[in-house]
C-alpha cells in the first residue's frame, strides 16, 4: 500500500479480514463491532418496524460502513508514511 501510494479496495479488504467480528442483536437493531489489535469500529443498523428487521441486511449495512471507516484510516496511515518519508 505505501509503496504504491494509494490505498485500494484490496488493501481495506485484507485490513478487514484481519480483524474479528462480533454482532448484537438488540430488538430492531443490529450493531456490528470490528476488532483489529485493539483498534474498535462498532457501526449500527436498524428498521423503524421490528416485522421488516432482518439481520442479515443490518449485518452487510454495518460491515459496509466499517470498510468505509477502514478506508479512511488507512488513508491516514498512508498520509503519516508520506510525512514521514517525503
């Protein structure tokens, strides 16, 4: 990734895999934390009718902002390695 220059999809999906998931459901919610070395991003999801809930959909919506999150963490992992050796 540094040597590159850019971060890519691949890199935030290797960041991903790397951590651990756990998933709450609490009534119409699901809240999703992601675990990597002690760095924690917990995202939530949920529908306005507890009969539309569906966990499933909540998971993808939580892990989808997660990446997002991870994107932009290792962007500024990528702006300090720039700092550093510019």
């Amino acid at each position: 990734m540094f040597l590159r220059g850019r971060v890519i999809l691949e890199d935030v999906e290797k960041r991903f895999e790397e951590g651990e998931l756990t998933d709450y459901r609490i009534e119409n919610m699901t809240i999703v934390i992601w675990n990597w070395h002690g760095w924690k991003i917990m995202e939530s999801s949920a529908c306005v009718d507890i009969n539309n809930y569906n966990h499933e959909i909540g998971m993808k919506l939580c892990i989808d902002k997660i990446k997002s999150r991870i994107w932009k963490m290792l962007g500024y992992e990528l702006h300090l390695y720039n700092l550093r050796y510019i």
